[in-house]
C-alpha cells in the first residue's frame, strides 16, 4: 500500500527540482541539457527511462559496448552521486544487448531487464537482469555482483517485458513455435515456462488452432503489482480464422489468469502497446490507418468508466501508431508515437509526435501536438521510443535505425487552471466547481471558509458530475467566518465543486491542502459522497449526546485504518467541546469541535477504528449536544502514522497559562 501522497497545489511534489525558466506547453524544457536535449555523453544509446522521488532521470542505455544505466538531474546534468560520475556499467561483457525495462523501487534501488546476444556466436541467446543500489553499487544478493544471466536454447526475435514494484520481472519473446515467458525473482532467479500469452478458455464457438503459443505483444505492472499481457491469439471458430486481442490480468506474475478480455482483431495492420497509471493499465491498439483505440483497464480487468467512451478513447487523428504512454501528475496522459507492427511494410515515422490527452480520454485543448523531425526512422524494428513522466513535464528517449539516440525534456500542459477571483457570491443552489492538483479518483482537501453570507444556510464539497447528497461541510450565517476542511474526490475534469444549499448566497475562499492518493484511501461511498452516520435530531443516535457520554457508530474499514468524520455539533444545551476518538479509548485532553447555545461549528476529525469496527464521539462534561457526524472515508493505516500509539491526539502547544 502506498503512504499517504500530499499533492500540493503550487508544485507537483516539493521533491522534484523545478526548471526555473517558464515555457509554453509542448516546447523544450528551458534549462535542460542543450535546448531540451541530451545526446552523447554518459550514454551512446538512451533506451528505457524512470524517474525517482527525487525528480532525477535514470535511463538504461549503452556506452561503447556496454550496457549501463545512467542517472541524471532535473536539469540533465549527470548526478555524481550515482556510481561517482553519474554512469553504472553492468557486468555483461562480449555481448550485444536488448533493453527492454528499468524501474526505480520505493528504497531508490534500480532494476533492469533485457536479453542478450553473444557477439561470436549469434545463436548464444539469454536474458539478464540487474540491480544496483541507490548510490550506483551492485545490490548484495543479487545475482553475481548485481546481475544474473540465463543461457537460452533458441533465438528469441522479439521480447517485450515489464518490472513490478518489489522488484521482479517478466520477460516475454517471440521464437519458432511460439511464445515464451521468464519470470525473474525479487532476488534476480530466473524461471522460463510457457507463455502467458493467449486466454484460459477461446471464444464460444471456437477453438483452438494448435498453431504454437500465442505470442506476447505488451506487458506492464501497475503500482499494485498487477500484471497485464496483451497477446494476439488466432482460433478456428465455426470454420473460419479469426484474431483476437486477449487481454489477461493476474495478482502477480507467478498466479493464475484472474480475468481475461477478448476483442476481435480489426485488422492485419495491427501494432499495441501498454504502460502501466498507478493502479490502472491503458492499452493503445488498431490499425494505422484510423485513430487507435486506448482502453484504460483497472486492476481487476474492468473498463474505467470515467475514460472515453465506456472506458476506451481514440488517438488523435493522423497520430499512426502509439509507441508508449505515460501519466503526468494532473493525471493527463503523454502519447508519443512510434508502434510498430511487424507484420506491414509501411515505413517507420522519422518525426516524433507528441499529444495530451486529459484525465477524461479527450485532447487537451490547451497542448498542441509537438513535431520534432529526427532526420530518419525511429520506433519499431531497429529504433526504439520510450516515454515517463517528471510532475508535468514529458521525457522522452529515441534511438533512430542509424544508431543515433538522445533524451528529451518537454514542458507539459499547466497541472491546474487559473485560480477563480472574483465573479460575487455563489448564489442559493449554486455550484463553484474549480481545479486542484492530482489525478481523478484521488481525494482533494481544501479549507472552505464561507464569508459574507446573506442569511444562514450551508455547503460541501463534491466530486464534479456528483448529485448532492445530503450533507453539509460548513455552516454559515451573516456575520459569520467559520472554515472547515472537506474532502472530496478530484472528477474526470480535475475539478471539485462547492455547493451551496438552497437557503442563501454567499462568498466563498477555497483553499487546496493536497490530495491524498485513491490507492491509500477508501471513499465512504462508491461516488465519494459522505455517508450520514448519526443525526441525533432525527433519530439516528438516540437523542442529544449527554455530558461525558460517547455515542459510537460503524464506519467502513478495518480496526486500525483511519476514518475521517465531519462533526457537526448543533442545539447544544449550553457551551462545551467533543472529540472523535477510536473505540475503547479513554478520551484523552483534547478537541475537535466546540459549541455553545446557537452555535453551527462542523469540523473534520481523524480516528482509528477500533476492534469492533467503530469510532465515537466523546461529549466534554459541560453541556449536552445533538451530533450529525458523516463518514468522508477511511485512509488504509499502512498509510498514515499516528501522532501517539494509541490514536489519541497529541497536544503539542498551548499556549494559554498553567491553571
């Protein structure tokens, strides 16, 4: 599970070093290597790419006749402190080399993957693997000093393959006979079987047409490490031949198909591709001749309906085949071309293209495609096109036929919007939908601080496209300044909405904290609506809370995640204070709420859910309290550390005298 990721609005991540020199969308990042460009160097040949926490870029590449993995800074320069100049040359020597993968793990440790060809003997095949430590040395027990080698029996002509995210891998080729699949251990142990390519069951009405194995046409990881092959399966159905694109996942690389989708081919020229967003797989594939179709998969093989059309976009028009994808930090999606399909005799592009799709599936309007001619073929057979992500920034490696290879940085598409100023007061029933930093599906918190109000009334935050359930994040009436943080999840559009109830109008200052990652939290219901636990004026809790009493209520999670609850303590008997506490806690001194006769103070409250599922409310001994709490969701506890080991809060200032 991942820690809980803050994206704040002014940067995408305080840890990636900014290029301090502003440009348009699509041009050459200002301040990188040569006008956006890196060649030569630590590296002859710029292959597969990743980027750290740190924003540095680590590329795996050749120099000269060896294979080696470079790492530069944000700005292009080598990074020293990586192998002392900024290269890490692997041991594998009197060899030709395929570069098929490299992955920065979450303790900075680098994996890659490739194949080899032995320069003497051309029907001396295998495949390698190799892991260095975060500071460039061979990783200790690893291998043989930080890479392994498997000797093959037969001569693979193509391979793809893909890293998950402990550190293991698979690699899939293509040889006479059919498709073979290697799994690689976290410890670098390789295990070749047959192929994960094709699906459990063909077609209905069809079978099988033993032509060999089906062959592996793309495979990635996603951030859970869930496994996607794509591969081309041929059967006979009813007499006739038909193609299928046959999509399966797995919980890992060595259990069973979990799910699996079939698609029929469209067409003889054919090319596909897949990269790995977060938790989810977009597969680009089709014919060059129409836009190729993007389906976006989540982990558990459904279609994410919230991209496209049902879950599959289009390539823009006169793009030609997709070579890879990548995930900016707004959740928009980098397209560069360069597919390739083996089976058409159509030559390969000489001009990189460069488009940007939002989170929706649809062009970003505001990204114009980006042309560079390369002066000769690149991508596919002989070349070789690779893209990632730096915040909102594109990288971009290309090796041309000629040998000719370099790394580019481009300056992406603006994270968010303008912030809204001015335009007067949300008017009764009104929504104020805005931009805020992170990808959809992730969950936003933001102030809102509800001022200048034209009689009392309330308003939340929402997800865009959401109906407005019922709740409320603030309370406002006039005269009144009283902010509360809410938390919604970010729309298809990267927006979230306040709402304002039907009562009166009013001025509104949002503020965004940061956004807290989808795979870390659980929405309290599957639209990310709040979910109304206990409104004691309606019944839903038995009445005013007394003095000194607790009102427990379930929430979803498990005893030990976090659940984050809107208070809202109103018609209080006389002046007091409440806090959210875990169940079979001793209230400890503190609070998250105070009211008083008349009072409308809602407040959000974090607390882990005890053994039976449960948190409470604990009313202070002053004065009894009606409560309406409602569930924002539940942030997994391998995800947040607790200020004191039992949940409780922990005063760290008050500054008023010592009684």
């Amino acid at each position: 599970m991942k820690k809980l990721l803050l994206v704040v609005a002014i940067a995408a991540g305080a840890a990636i070093a900014p290029i301090a020199v502003s440009a348009a969308p699509g041009d050459p990042a200002p301040g990188f290597g040569t006008n956006g460009v890196v060649s030569g160097g630590l590296l002859d040949t710029y292959g597969p790419l990743a980027v750290d926490d740190e924003g540095r870029i680590v590329v795996l590449g050749r120099k000269a006749s060896s294979i080696a993995i470079a790492r530069f800074a944000a700005d292009g320069k080598p990074d020293t402190s990586f192998s002392g100049d900024g290269r890490a040359e692997l041991a594998i020597t009197n060899h030709t080399a395929g570069l098929v993968d490299v992955r920065v793990l979450d303790d900075g440790s680098i994996v890659a993957i490739g194949r080899y060809q032995q320069t003497s003997d051309p029907f001396t095949n295998g495949l390698w693997s190799a892991k260095l430590t975060a500071a460039g040395a061979p990783a200790p027990g690893y291998g043989t000093s930080g890479v392994s080698l498997e000797a093959q029996g037969f001569v693979a002509h193509t391979e793809v393959g893909a890293i998950a995210p402990d550190g293991s891998a698979v690699i899939h080729q293509q040889a006479l006979g059919g498709g073979i699949s290697t799994r690689i251990g976290a410890t670098g142990a390789f295990d070749t079987g047959d192929t994960m390519g094709g699906a459990p069951e063909p077609p209905s009405g069809c079978s099988s047409m033993g032509m060999g194995s089906p062959s592996v046409e793309a495979t990635a990881f996603t951030d859970t490490g869930v496994v996607i092959v794509v591969s081309i399966a041929t059967y006979d159905c009813g007499g006739s031949v038909a193609s299928y694109l046959v999509v399966t996942g797995r919980t890992s690389a060595t259990s069973a198909v979990a799910w699996a989708k079939l698609y029929p081919k469209q067409s003889e020229d054919w090319s596909t591709s897949a990269a790995a967003v977060g938790s989810d797989v977009l597969l680009a594939s089709g014919s060059k001749a129409a836009p190729q179709q993007i389906r976006r998969f989540a982990a558990d093989g459904t279609l994410v309906s919230t991209w496209g059309s049902s879950g599959t976009a289009s390539a823009p028009a006169g793009f030609g085949y997709v070579g890879d994808m990548a995930e900016l930090s707004s959740g928009r999606v980098v397209l560069v071309n360069g597919g390739h399909d083996p089976l058409s005799a159509d030559p390969q592009p000489s001009t990189l293209l460069i488009e940007v799709l939002l989170p929706s599936g649809a062009d970003d309007p505001e990204f114009d495609r980006v042309s560079v001619p390369l002066g000769g073929p690149f991508g596919g057979a002989g070349g070789s096109v690779h893209a990632a992500a730096t915040g909102d920034d594109i990288l971009v490696t290309t090796t041309r036929e000629s040998g000719q290879s370099a790394l580019r940085r481009f300056t992406g598409p603006a994270p968010v919007g303008p912030p809204i100023s001015g335009g007067g007061p949300v008017e009764p029933g009104a929504q104020l939908c805005f931009d805020v930093a992170g990808k959809p599906g992730d969950v936003a918190l933001v102030n809102l601080t509800p001022v200048l109000a034209s009689g009392p009334g309330d308003g939340q935050l929402i997800s865009s496209g959401l109906t407005p359930p019922e709740a409320s994040n603030v309370n406002f009436g006039p005269g009144s300044v009283d902010p509360n943080v809410a938390a919604a999840p970010i729309g298809a559009d990267g927006k979230v909405c306040y709402v304002n109830s039907k009562h009166s109008n009013v001025q509104v200052v949002a503020d965004h904290l940061g956004s807290v990652s989808r795979d870390a939290i659980t929405l309290a219901t599957p639209t990310g609506a709040p979910d109304r636990k206990v409104d004691t004026r309606s019944g839903t809790g038995a009445g005013p809370v007394g003095r000194g009493q607790l009102l427990c209520f379930a929430v979803a999670g498990t005893p030990g995640d976090v659940a984050l609850v809107n208070l809202t303590p109103v018609l209080a008997s006389g002046p007091g204070d409440g806090q959210l506490i875990s169940s079979g806690l001793t209230p400890p001194e503190a609070s998250n709420v105070n009211f008083a006769p008349g009072s409308v103070d809602p407040n959000v409250a974090i607390a882990p859910i005890g053994g039976d599922g449960k948190v409470c409310f604990a009313n202070s001994t002053h004065s009894s309290v009606h409560l309406v709490a409602d569930h924002l969701g539940t942030i997994a506890k391998s995800a947040f550390t607790l200020a004191s080991p039992s949940g409780a809060p922990l005063r760290r200032v008050d500054t008023r005298p010592a009684p």
